[in-house]
C-alpha cells in the first residue's frame, strides 16, 4: 500500500490487484503469496517465467530479502478482504514508520511488556536525546559553513560516513527517526549548494550521501528486527521523495541494496564489535528496556551480575540490587574506550536515585572515566501506545571526554553547568553509599515495628468496635496502630500489643488465641527462615523496635506534590508499624531540620523514589545527612521555629496532614510558618545564600564529602 502511493509501483496497482479476487476473499491468500514471490524475482529470472500474467509483470523487483521469506498466508473472508481494500483506499505516502513501535507495544499484552521491558519511545522522547546528542550540534555546524562551498562538501561527506548503534532497536524508532532528521540536514545541504552557484547533478542517488546501512541495531525480539528493517527502507524512500520532489526529479533506490544492519540477539550477551567496529562508529543511543530488579526474572539477573564485573571478572557490589537498563550502561562504557563515541540513553530514573546510584555510576566514573554531557532530569514517560507504562525517565549523555558544553535540562529549562554528576545535578561526583550510622552526631533513626503477621494482629476500623464488644478484656492489650497511611491521613487503626501479658490472660481471651494462631500458621508457611522462626512467638510482632519515649515519625512513602513531607511527633503509647521510620530521643531542634527545605532539597535528590513519589530510606537519606553545625541562639532559634509549626497544625484539629499540606489547601499560617523555619535552619548553615536549589545542594555534597574526609 506505501508502494502504490509513493511512485514504487505504477499508480495503484497493488489496490487494483487485490479488487480482482473473489467477493468471498477465498482466493485472496494465494494471490498474496503469488504476488509475494514476483516481488522477490528479479528481472532476468522473470524473463524465463513465459507464463507470467501481465498484472504481475508490472510489479517492480523489490530485492532487500523483505518478500523472500516463504510463510503461510491466513485464509481471507469477505469482511477481511473488504478492510483491505478501504485500507488500500487511504494515502500510505505519509504515514510515519515510528508508528509500528506504537503498534508492537499495542499487540503485547502486559505480562510480556513487563518481562521485556519492552517500551515503545515517542518521537517527542527521541528528539529529546538525539538533539542535544548530536542533532544540535549538526545544525550549528551547518548554519557556521553553509555559506563556504569548499566547507560545505566537507561536511556533507562528514554526514555520509556517520555511523549509528541502538543496542535495544525494538522497531527501530530511534535509528528511524536518526536517519529522518540526517537526511533533512542533507536537503539542506544540496540546496544550499545549488544555491552558492555549484553544478547540480542530474543523478541523484549518487548527490545523496546518507544511506540506511549507516544504522545498526540489536534487538532481542526477531518480529520487531524484521519491523526496524522496513521502517528504515520506508523512511528512505519518503526522504528520497521529498528530495525528489525539490528538484522535480524521481529517485527511488531500487532494487533494495542497502539496508541497516539489524540483528535478532540480546545485546547483553553480544560482542558489540562483532555487529560494528568501534572505531568505526559515532554515537550510541536508544531505550534500552525498563525492568527492575525486583521484577527481573533469574535469567535477567544473571545477565547484569554477569555484564557489571570488577576487573577481576568478579560481580561489582550490590550489581544484585540494579535495575536492567544499567547492563548497557555497562556495555557501552567498556566498548567505547579510547574512541570519541558518544552515548545516550532514555532510562528509568532510579537509576540515579537511592541505593542504586554507588554501585552504578562509581563503576562507570571510577572504573571506565566516563563523562556526563547532559542529562533530562526525570520526565514522565508518554507515547501514542495503548497500554503505555505508566514510568518516569531520565535521558543521560555520556562520553569518555567533556564536551564544549554540558546541559541540564529540566522541563523546558536548559541550564550550562560545570559539572553533571550521577544524581543529575551541578555538583562534584558524589557516590552516596547506604551507612548504618548516621554521619553526624545526631540521634539514630530506625524503621518501625514490623507484624509480618498475615494481618492478624490487626484490628482495622469496622472491626474495632465488634471486637471490643466481644472481647472486653482485651481493651488493655488493643493499641492504636501507625503506618504512613494513617499517619497521614488520619486513618484510625488499631492493633493486638501483648508485649509482656500474661499467658493466663491470654488465654482467656479466645478471639485474641484464634488471631495468634492464625499468625502461628502465616509465619510457618513462609518460604524465608527467619519468619518461619518467629512462628514460636506468634503473639508479638516479629520484629519490635517501639521506643519507650515519645518520638519522632517519618513516612517511608510521601507524595512528590507535597513542599515537605509530613513528619511529627508521637506518643509513645501509640504502635508503628514498618511503613514509617521513628526518630527516638529526639527534640524540636531534629524536627526543625527534618521538617525544613534544605532537608527536603536533600530527600528529593538522593532518595529512591516510587515512580515520583518519595522513598525516604535512612541508610541514605537520613544517615548520609550533613546537619548543620548551630551557634547556641540558632538552635534555639529552629526549636522555638519548630515549635510554631506544631501550634499552628494544632489550630486544625479536623484535617489530616494529607489536607494541610496538599500545595492546594496548606494553611497561609502554616505556609508562614515553615518559612519562618527555613530561614532559621539556613542561618544554622552559616552559607551563603543561595537562588537555586542546585546550588543549595552542590553545598550539601560539598559539606557530605568533607564529612566523608573527616571519617
């Protein structure tokens, strides 16, 4: 149907073809398949075929191997043969190849998205790594000579020799989309040189430098290989009718000699070099698959502790606990030594976030010299796909050398910074590493307590009053029960405390023995050991950590919409559970800071996150804290700070922490309040002040790293 509209085929061919069939559509395979097999007959083998009708003598040779593959055809009925004919009936000539990504990703369902990582890319998303990567930097280049016919040959033959590898193709969209913007440079070029007075050349195909076995591509799925390598002969055909239509000449490139190099493998077990020389290459880039590594399966595991390797040949710490994109990180970082490529990848964006961020990028800073150019902070993830992933990206330029300029871009800012390091900001590299201790001389921080109970100590809110109805004497035992969720949302909850009851009373209390057996039971059919052993003490929590004083809770998991995330102090009469972390013998002077900006500056930019939302660890974010080193007065100052905020939360007796510090309905007071606060904790700082944010957290790691030099 492209070929009927784009001038491949004489005017509708194909469509008149297909309108001879049978109404029925019964003979409609067969003549499909004939139709198929003519396609891949060159001319002079077509010859010696005398009884070839004259319909299918119209047909061009196509070559390519895109027709040579014999498979069976699904039988047409009517109502299949008319679809086709009304498809046949709209104009091909335009459609975009990206959209088969779009189409894959459709006809998958979501178990083997999952699996695959498998995450069509928008072209949107495409320009936004091929501009700065290379695309740019074309253009400047282009707009600097176009006036100098000497330079401008020169750099037309500088396009022609451009090599490009995407080591996660899929349907090729991004080498698609590489070779749609060359060619557009191209155009330019040859009407810039008609123009400064040079002979325009009548043959065209030999004018045109760029060709699509410039590109090449791995991908682990052979159908979208097979996708890719159309999509880019479709591409070349449109830019080469573009071109002819400028010059009022027509040039299509058939039959079909050149084609990208697309190979059906896995890219993490592939030598590279094997598929293009290095040294022949210019830029890697793509979208290599999304899977985390808690959704990895055992082969998938097995692939990244086998690529992340120390120079031993031993796995890199924590390479267990990475997500799988960072494989071809990796992979690409090694191949690239001594060579000028440059790399740019469309990732999930915990990979510069949390725990994950040590083991990665010390590997690839310390162990292969690699770069940070420029970088997307994270983006939610869209496309035209049905069923699309509902992720949140980063896009990360490498290389083994600084380039002229290194860009951080955010939304729709664009700043030139010095230094680009692994947590995507302005700042020295920093190498967060989880601590057990905090690095200040503050209190500990530990999670709450954890029931790992099946849900049987729990009492939830319509369950409360029946139970005490019925079980009065447990109302002593029976304790009011947070998690973050609660917390927040003021949600009441209760629980079955019996840290030290008596067993006589106990067992007096058959709903109560009924729940310690059920959690007797839950404990022993887990497959984990440790649990299986805390079935002796099935009445207790399994694991207890509830201070004997009141405390300070923070939630393990908070809304990225909110300026601070909730924190507060709690009675130490009331139960936590393991969705928050608790803060014993702590004073307003902790909660000042935990609850200020510059803290939450630092929350936003090395903890992990869910999607978007905060992931608040403790390892990382609270141990690796630098607190600041207060005079006597400011201290005081940031207690007295802290202590209004709590005022003023207390003069909204009815709204959760979730409805005061919703951006859309926080308080003017409360609002006044933190910024009375902050202002207080900044001057604990002793710094300068500072308009960014990014400033204010290159200090921190400054302040981290001369922590991390005292220790």
């Amino acid at each position: 149907m492209f070929a009927d509209d784009t001038g491949i085929f004489e005017k509708k061919i194909f469509y008149e073809y297909i309108l001879k069939t049978k109404i029925d559509g019964s003979d409609l395979s067969t003549r499909i398949a004939r139709l198929f097999e003519v396609l891949d007959t060159p001319p002079e083998q077509r010859i010696k075929q005398t009884i070839l009708s004259d319909e299918l003598k119209r047909f061009a040779y196509i070559n390519g191997k895109l027709f040579s593959e014999r498979i069976p055809f699904a039988d047409f009925n009517s109502k299949m043969r008319k679809i086709l004919l009304e498809c046949s009936g709209l104009n091909w000539g335009y459609i975009s190849p990206a959209i088969f990504g779009a189409m894959f990703q459709g006809v998958m369902n979501t178990q083997e998205r999952r699996e695959f990582g498998a995450h069509y890319t928008s072209e949107e998303n495409i320009l936004k790594v091929i501009e700065p990567l290379f695309l740019d930097e074309l253009w400047a280049e282009f707009e600097r000579i176009k006036g100098n016919s000497t330079q401008l040959e020169q750099f037309h033959n500088k396009l022609g020799k451009l090599k490009f590898l995407d080591p996660a193709c899929g349907c090729g969209n991004f080498l698609i989309v590489t070779y749609r913007e060359l060619r557009r440079i191209e155009l330019e070029v040859l009407k810039m040189r008609v123009d400064i007075g040079q002979q325009m050349v009548i043959d065209i195909p030999s004018y045109c430098k760029i060709n699509v076995n410039q590109f090449y591509g791995i991908e682990y799925e052979e159908f979208p290989c097979q996708i890719a390598q159309v999509g880019m002969w479709l591409i070349d055909h449109q830019m080469n009718t573009l071109i002819a239509e400028y010059f009022g000449l027509y040039f299509a490139r058939l039959p079909l000699i050149n084609s990208a190099t697309i190979i059906n493998g896995n890219a993490l077990t592939i030598n590279w070099e094997s598929i293009v020389p290095k040294y022949d290459l210019n830029f890697i880039l793509g979208n290599p698959p999304f899977v985390g590594y808690s959704n990895q399966s055992e082969e998938q595991k097995r692939h990244i502790t086998n690529v992340f390797v120390n120079y031993q040949g031993k796995p890199i710490k924590n390479s267990g606990k990475i997500d799988y994109v960072t494989g071809w990180y990796y992979k690409a970082a090694k191949y690239i030594q001594n060579t000028s490529i440059r790399v740019a990848f469309v990732s999930t964006n915990s990979i510069v976030q949390g725990e994950q961020v040590a083991p990665i990028w010390e590997t690839l800073m310390n162990m292969f010299r690699i770069v940070i150019n420029f970088a997307y902070r994270t983006f939610v993830w869209s496309n035209e796909a049905k069923g699309k992933a509902a992720v949140h990206c980063v896009i990360i330029g490498f290389s083994l050398y600084n380039t002229r300029k290194k860009v951080i871009l955010d939304g729709d800012k664009a700043e030139i910074v010095e230094n680009i390091n692994p947590y995507l900001i302005n700042a020295p590299n920093v190498f967060i590493e989880s601590r057990t201790k905090p690095i200040c001389n503050v209190p500990e921080m530990v999670y709450g307590n954890k029931p790992a109970d099946g849900g049987h100590l729990i009492i939830e809110a319509d369950e409360y009053e029946n139970f005490f109805k019925n079980e009065p004497q447990s109302i002593k035992y029976i304790k009011q029960l947070l998690g973050a969720t609660e917390f927040i949302n003021n949600s009441p909850r209760w629980c079955l405390w019996l840290v030290n009851a008596e067993p006589a009373e106990i067992k007096k209390m058959p709903m109560v023995l009924e729940r310690i057996e059920l959690v007797r039971k839950f404990r022993l059919s887990s497959p984990k050991k440790a649990t299986q052993m805390r079935a002796l003490t099935p009445s207790l929590f399994m694991e207890i950590r509830q201070p004997n004083s009141n405390y300070i809770i923070i939630p393990s998991h908070s809304s990225e919409k909110r300026a601070y995330i909730p924190i507060g102090f709690v009675d130490k009469e009331i139960i936590v559970n393991n969705a928050v972390h608790i803060l014993p013998n702590a004073t307003l002077y902790h909660f000042g800071i935990l609850t200020s900006k510059i803290h939450m500056i630092w929350v936003k930019t090395v903890c992990g996150r869910i999607k978007s939302d905060f992931r608040y660890s403790k390892d990382i974010v609270y141990n690796n804290f630098p607190w600041p080193d207060p005079t006597e007065k400011q201290t005081e100052d940031i207690k007295k700070a802290a202590s209004e905020i709590l005022n003023v939360r207390s003069l909204y007796p009815n709204s959760s922490l979730a409805d005061l510090y919703d951006p859309l309905t926080m308080p003017s007071d409360l609002i006044k309040a933190h910024n009375n606060l902050d202002r207080a904790v900044v001057a604990a700082y002793r710094g300068k002040g500072f308009k960014k944010e990014a400033e204010r957290i290159a200090d921190l790691m400054e302040r981290y790293l001369q922590l991390v030099s005292n220790k």
